[in-house]
C-alpha cells in the first residue's frame, strides 16, 4: 500500500460542513422528532406451515414440520404417524408482523414468511391458517394466502442452477387480519412526547413551539429531560385530542446537532456535521513504504557430482519515502474546499481518516469522533 506524505496547514478555525452544504440549522417537523407515549407499535410473531411446494419443501431431517403436518391433520380428524409421512411440498416457517397503534378488527397487515428448516424455495406456496400472537401471548391476528417471494432458484441437481434475490423469505400482502384491538392508550390528560434522540435543547425547543402555538399565559408544555416533553391538554382540547395531536405535530422545530465525525474505516466512509470545527494545527502525515519479496531459486549440482537440487529463497528489501505535500487554505475555507485541496494531492479516504484521528488525540477537533 503507497502512503503519501500530507502536509496540512490550518491558518484559522475551519468550519467543515456536510457535503449538504447547509449553513444554518434546518427547521423538522414535530412528527418526525417525537413518538407519543401509549401509542406505539406491537411485535406479532407465529409458527405455520406452507403448503403446494413444486418439491422444495423440508427434507427428512426437519422433524418437526412432519410432527406440525401430523398434528394438523389430526385436527382434522385424520390420524397419521409422523414416521410414515415423507412430503416434499410442504415447509415450516416462522411469521413475524407488526401491529399498527389502533389497528381495530378487521384491519389488514402484511405479513413475512421465513423458511425454519431446510426447504430451499418457499416461491409458490400457500400459508395455511396460523394465529399471530404477542409478547403477552395472545392471538391479535389470522395469517393465511399465498407467500410472494421475489426471487426464485432455477435449475437442479449437477451444481448448475441460478438462485435470484433470497428465496426462502417471503411476504404475504395483507395477508393476516387483525382479530382485536391493539393495546394502544390513547392520552387524554396529559401528553408525553418522547424524543427520538435525546438533546436537551431540542426538548427546551419543542417546549416552547407548543406554548408558542396555543398562546396559553400559563406554559402547558414542560421539558422533563432530555428526551421528554410533557403537555397538559387544554380543557377545551380533551374532547378533541386527535384534533389536538394533529395539531402539535405539524409544529416546526429547530433541531440542535452535536458537532460529530462518524468515520467507517472498513468501507472508507467519512460524514462530518456542519458544526465540526477545527483548531489552527499543522499535521504531517504519511511515512514509509516498506516492501519485502521473496524469491525462490533452484540449486542444479554438477552432472555425476552426487549432490542434491536444493531450493534457495532470496530476500529482497526496498524502502521509499516520499516528500511531503502541502495544502494551504485560509480562514474560512468549506468542506468542499478541503476535500478538493486533498483529492488534488492525491489522498485517499483512509489518509483524511487518519488525518482526523489524529487531529482528535491533539485536542484540535472540536467534535466527537466515532469510529463504527
């Protein structure tokens, strides 16, 4: 690998901003920033079985999905040893879908379809009926119809064949239908918004849109923390809190964001904020490129001479060491000038990573710097 020595001199306090170019904090809705206590999402998960395989179901080493055709069957008033049946149309798979807040009987959800046991293809199957149960144990819905795969495996046998996309995952479109009521609790007193990210002075901002909005002389909203915000609901609202929500959420927000590097270095990826800055420092960067070959030699003796080919490894080393380039950019340069002057002088994603590192360990990056 060629290093190259980078010679970066900062004349003043750099601000280094997303390639976005934003120059001021942007203004979010309430409604992406927040989730509402009490109404949330719910977890479904069930076990089935998927029927009308064109021979890619479980082989005999799945047990259990000739023990769940067995107990199925017997439900239906035919009795079957589990030894005796060898089916090759027919799959386990586990059921997983989420339970929309306030979703009342009837409603349609979509469900997924993961193969258990060793079928290769679930592309054309029928999920028979299966109950979809929550983390209490419950039934809170019905899944059954046909699994659309999005991919399929062609050809058998020989090692020749051609698989597209992941054929034992599938979904079923509306395919469950919700039996009861979500276990949601709507609020009606009192409010709690919950912070998606927590930041104390996002919260003190939302606090303060609401109080702003209702022009209340007596503040309503109150930021508990960093990731709470709790409203007390007019009285003339708690008749109307669909109303009164729909209403808090379209708020626009200014949201703070801390100054922070995420550097990646497996695939090379660096994101900087707009509020990154960087202290005047001088960083020399680079050094040596060390290269050691071995090579291998035959040793052929003298005809008659009784002696033996012997294999002799030859080492060679080389070491170069380039000069180092510099980058000059005044007080006040962009992101965009700096990524420019260091493309110029050749530097790769992984020198301006370790660029930062560094820059880190001096104390002349005022950002956080996290490596995932």
């Amino acid at each position: 690998m060629l290093l190259r020595r980078v010679f970066l001199l900062l004349l003043g306090t750099l601000p280094l901003v997303a390639a976005v170019n934003a120059s001021t904090n942007g203004t979010t809705r309430l409604k992406e920033l927040i989730s509402i206590e009490g109404i949330r999402e719910n977890q479904l998960v069930g076990y089935g079985v998927v029927v009308g395989l064109n021979g890619t179901g479980d082989k005999r080493q799945t047990v259990f999905s000739t023990q769940s055709l067995t107990n199925m069957l017997e439900r239906m008033g035919i009795t079957v040893s589990p030894t005796a049946i060898r089916v090759a149309n027919t799959a386990s798979v586990m059921l997983t879908a989420t339970l929309p807040a306030f979703a009342q009987p009837g409603t349609k959800i979509d469900v997924t379809a993961s193969a258990v046991g060793d079928s290769t293809n679930l592309q054309g199957g029928i999920l028979l009926m299966t109950s979809l149960r929550a983390a209490n144990g419950q039934v809170y819905a019905v899944a059954q119809g046909p699994v659309v795969t999005g991919g399929f495996v062609a050809g058998r046998g020989g090692g020749n064949g051609t698989t597209l996309n992941h054929p034992t995952v599938g979904r079923l479109p509306n395919g469950a239908t919700v039996e009861q009521a979500a276990p949601s609790v709507a609020p009606v007193s009192k409010i709690r918004l919950q912070l998606q990210r927590a930041d104390f002075a996002t919260s003190a901002r939302i606090a303060d849109a609401i109080n702003e909005h209702l022009g209340k002389s007596v503040q309503i909203a109150h930021a508990d923390n960093s990731a709470l915000v709790t409203v007390d609901t007019p009285a003339e609202w708690k008749e109307r809190m669909t109303e009164f929500i729909a209403s808090i959420e379209d708020l626009k927000v200014t949201v703070d964001t801390a100054a922070k590097v995420v550097v990646n270095e497996r695939t090379g990826t660096i994101v900087m904020g707009k509020d990154v800055r960087i202290s005047p420092v001088a960083i020399l960067h680079g050094g040596l490129t060390i290269e050691i070959q071995t090579s291998f030699a035959v040793s052929q003796p003298n005809p008659l001479s009784g002696g033996t080919t012997q294999v002799v490894p030859q080492q060679s080393v080389a070491a170069k060491e380039e000069n180092a380039k510099n980058v000059v950019l005044k007080e006040g340069a962009t992101i965009e000038q700096l990524v420019r002057s260091l493309t110029a002088i050749g530097s790769t994603a992984r020198d301006i990573i370790a660029i930062l590192q560094n820059l880190k360990a001096a104390g002349a990056l005022d950002a956080e710097l996290e490596v995932i």
